[in-house]
C-alpha cells in the first residue's frame, strides 16, 4: 500500500484528498501545518507528498527547498491558489515534480500521482528508455551524462533539476527531430492525458538559461513555431 502525506490547511480540501485517496486504497497521512508537515516528512518514508504552498508555520517553498537538502527524494506535487508562472518555475526549481493549481479535481491529482508513480517504477526497472544510455551524449559544448546525471557545458557542470536532465536527455536522444508538447508530456512525465503542457515549457525556459549562452537567441534548444522543440547542433 501506497503512502501518501497531505499538507494542506484548508480543512475541505485536505479531507476531499483524504477521502478520494484511501478510497483509491492509499494508506493518507495528514497535516494542516507546514511545520508539522516538514517533520511528518523527515520522520517516515512516503511515496507521494501533496504539499500546498500557503501554509502556516512553514510555507511550502521552504518545505520543498529544505526536504531535497536533506535529501528526502520522495515525489512532491505542489499544490497552490497561485496561478502566476514564476510560483511554477520556482516550485520545480526547488525540486517538486508537478505543481497543480486550485481548483482540481481528485481524479486530476489520483492520475498526476499514477503518473509519477509508473515514472519512478520505470526508473527503477529496465524498460525505460532514458535508462538504456549509458555513455555520454555530446552535442558540441554540451556532454550529457546519463550514468550520473550531470550535464556540463563546456566543460562547467550545470546544476540541473532530475526531470530538466531528463527533458534535455530526451531530447539529445532525438536530436533534430521536433517534438510537441504532448509527446515530451508524455515521454517525460508520463501523463497519459491532456495535462498541463505550459510545465514543458517551463523546464525548456530553465534549460536554456543553463546550456545556451543567449537564452534569448537560443542556438541548441530551438523552438518549432506552433509544432514544439527540438535539440540541435550548432553549426
């Protein structure tokens, strides 16, 4: 049985989620206070935290930052009535795996949730198709290396979030080829549904500012115009 921490201080969400979820068969561990929270989540292993950004006692920035410093690598789907982008791009900055704004629906969390759950299981297995390279990628400046997740650009290491190294594998692994949205959606975060695709343009936005040396005027990670991305060499 799944485990599953809830750190949400609106009590009619927190017991909506708890509800929907031990009825899905998930073992719910619930919090209504960061601080709580934060300790609920050092204390005890869970496979999934839904952990709400406003929060009293300790917001869930702080929790998320300070969780993946102590190295706590469970999956974290952050949950906010924010629906400005910079709250997404610092969110998975920091290191949560999605990021879902109010109002949502249980099935839309229960499948965000099976989502990165058959994505961590893939990870651990030898299906998956980021997995199958061993040997670095390199593509002009840039050496991909998916052995120890470390991208550096000529020859500096770039500090790279798992799925920003896991978006830019991907791509490196079909260089050339453009790709939608939906398909990076779905080779990446393994959503297989209509999902929130401005996430894949947050994380091309994050590996820019990282790989290119104009991020404006982008020379690897060119955008296809009302198709989607592709990785190419430079010239």
């Amino acid at each position: 049985m799944k485990k599953v921490l809830i750190v949400e201080d609106e009590l009619s969400i927190l017991k909506l989620l708890q509800y929907n979820l031990e009825k899905e068969g998930y073992e719910v561990t619930t919090a209504a206070d960061g601080t709580e929270g934060f300790e609920q989540a050092k204390k005890q292993h869970f496979d999934i935290i839904l952990l709400d950004i406003m929060l009293p006692g300790m917001d869930g920035m702080d929790i998320c930052r300070e969780l993946r410093r102590e190295k706590v690598d469970s999956p974290i789907i952050m949950l906010t009535a924010k629906d400005s982008e910079i709250d997404k791009i610092v969110g998975l900055e920091i290191g949560a795996d999605d990021y879902m704004t109010k109002p949502f629906s249980p099935r839309e969390v229960i499948a965000r949730m099976k989502a990165i759950f058959r994505r961590v299981e893939k990870k651990s297995g030898t299906d998956n198709a980021l997995e199958e390279v061993s040997s670095d990628i390199v593509i002009k400046d840039i050496v991909i290396s998916p052995g120890n997740y470390t991208v550096t650009v000529k020859g500096k290491n770039q500090e790279v979030t798992p799925k920003e190294f896991e978006l830019l594998l991907y791509l490196a692994q079909h260089k050339g080829r453009i790709l939608n949205r939906e398909q990076l959606l779905q080779a990446v975060w393994d959503f297989d549904f209509t999902g929130e695709t401005r996430i894949v343009d947050m994380h091309i936005s994050h590996l820019r500012e990282k790989i290119e040396e104009n991020p404006k005027k982008p020379v690897y990670l060119k955008t296809a115009r009302g198709f989607g991305y592709k990785l190419e060499e430079p010239q």
